[in-house]
C-alpha cells in the first residue's frame, strides 16, 4: 500500500498538469482529464471533432507536459505506409541498403487528420499500437518506450474521409470530443493571445521515467470483486442485447479498467470506486459500439447511456 504522502504528491503533480493544461485549452478540463488518464493508462487516444477546436494543440500540449520527444504526421490521401514507417534506402558508398526510421519511432506520434488518408496508410499503425514494435522487410523493430500515438479526426461526413475501420477504432483506449468554447471561455481565448504561442511557453512537468513510474502506479490501484463485476456486468449486456450490432471486446473491458484504475489515481484514491468506472465508460466504449439499426449515425453516446443506466451501480 502506498504512503499517503506519495498519494499526495501524485494528485498535485497531476493536478498541476491540467491546470497548467487548462490554461492553454480553455475550459476543457473533463477531457484534458480524460486525456491525460488515457495515457497514464499507456493507451493510445483519439480526438475526434470539427477542424479549428483544439485538438492538435492538446496533443502537442500533452507532449510537452509529458517531456516526450514527439513527432507530427499529416495525413493525406496521397500518404504512403513508408512514409510513417519508413523504408531501407541504397547507399552507394557502402553499396548497402540501410534502413531510414520514419516518425512511428517516436515516444508520441500525432496523426493529425488520421481519417483524411487510405486505409492502407492506416494500417500502417495496426502493428504499433498494439505490439509496440514494426516490421519492415521481415524485420521486427521495436518502438520506444513509452509509445503513444495521438490521432485527430475530422466527423466522417465531411468530404474526403476515410472511415477507420472496427479493427483500428478498438486500438484506442479512449475517444474524445472538444466541442465549442463556453462563450466565458471564447471570449478569453478572443481576448488573449494566440494559442500556439503560449504554447512554446509550456515546459515539462514530468519527463518519460517519471511517467513511466506513474504507469506502474496505475496499475497498483486496487479493483474490488464488486468493481470486477460491475465491469463484466457491462460487458455482458452489450453481448446480449438485440439493440448492439457486436458486443463489447475483452480488449474494451481491459481498457475500460485500466481507464478506471488511472481516473481513480488522478482523484488521489489508490480504490476504484464505481463513479471511476462511469466517469471513463463513454471515452472508453463509445467508439466501440454500433447499433442494429446501422442509420450511419454515430450512436455510441446513446448506446453508453443505455448501458449506465440497465446495470446497477454496485
């Protein structure tokens, strides 16, 4: 068990990193905190919204907060799966090919518009997020660590998108939304200075071997048989009801309590409570979910409240 000095200095150290976050994305802290519980969670997160709203700038804001050495990829229709991987170039003074890493070998990658390219550029990702390691030529090599990737997307009925299939969706832990600025909030950030300015000012709160031992602090916090099956009750319901095209994944229940362990790290507790569970549970499992009715609808925030509201809460 952890002294409660130690549960102190992590909930200000974390405090502090969405404040400092918060002053930078205006009143937005439910999803910097969500964020940032992703990736204590060593998830990888998608931040899905109309263009112009934030969500690059809190990617390479949280890359700054964590001391990551990052790197940003646009992608576009014409992207290749070397491009973010690389590729073995031919060096005519050796008479070798030798081998280029591109920007996945990086502790953070940002994806910026990732549903703006092919599929076949997506799929370069497939490997990485979920292994942490890529192979080129028949070789396997591993990524850093820690490995995160930060992917936005613009809403699928904006013109020339490509939907992210089931298979790339289920490897983010979390899916988030900005949203517009409360007119407070607007008009501040109207008032103030340009965003990406204030951005240059921010320095790291924390570096990777800190975020690491916090990773592992996550993983101490202690999840109740009652916790366990309140979980798998969720689980369970989204199997066998007519209304979900496919239930929820092993992965997603996975996801869902690490999620709750990192939340509940972030409020100070080294418990999860049942609150942890719901506070996650629409980040977690909403990108996970598809409806019978198939409308083209994105109905994942309606099927998250059926599914909180049919369980009872232990």
């Amino acid at each position: 068990m952890l002294k409660n000095q130690s549960r102190n200095t992590i909930k200000s150290t974390l405090d502090l990193m969405v404040q400092q976050a918060g002053e930078i994305i205006l009143g937005k802290e439910q999803a910097i905190r969500l964020a940032l519980a992703c990736l204590l969670s060593k998830g990888h997160l998608l931040i899905e919204d109309l263009p112009g709203v934030g969500k690059t700038t809190l990617a390479h804001l949280l890359a700054r907060l964590l001391g990551l050495q990052h790197q940003r990829v646009q992608f576009t229709s014409d992207l290749l799966p070397a491009d973010i991987i690389g590729a073995s170039i031919y060096d005519r003074t050796e008479g070798v090919f030798r081998f280029h890493p591109g920007p996945i070998f990086s502790q953070l990658v940002l994806a910026d518009e990732i549903n703006r390219a092919t599929p076949k550029a997506q799929s370069a990702l497939l490997e990485a997020m979920e292994e942490r390691q890529v192979t080129v030529e028949g070789e396997t090599r591993k990524l850093p660590h820690p490995f995160f990737v930060i992917a936005t997307q613009n809403p699928t009925h904006q013109i020339g998108t490509f939907p992210l299939p089931e298979s790339q969706l289920d490897r983010f832990l979390m899916r988030i939304e900005l949203g517009y600025p409360d007119p407070r909030s607007e008009r501040e950030l109207l008032k103030g200075r340009d965003r990406r300015e204030l951005l240059e000012n921010i320095h790291p709160a924390i570096n990777s071997a800190q975020l690491r031992r916090l990773q592992e602090k996550v993983d101490e916090v202690h999840a109740s048989d009652a916790i366990l099956d309140y979980c798998q009750a969720i689980l369970e319901l989204s199997r066998n009801t007519p209304r979900f095209a496919h239930g929820l994944s092993p992965r997603a229940g996975l996801a869902l309590l690490r999620s709750a362990r990192a939340w509940a790290l972030m409020e100070g507790r080294f418990q999860v409570l049942p609150e942890d569970v719901q506070a996650v549970l629409p980040a977690t499992v909403a990108h996970r979910l598809h409806s019978t009715t198939d409308t083209g609808v994105d109905e994942g925030d309606t099927l998250v409240r059926y599914l909180m509201e049919s369980v009872s809460i232990p």
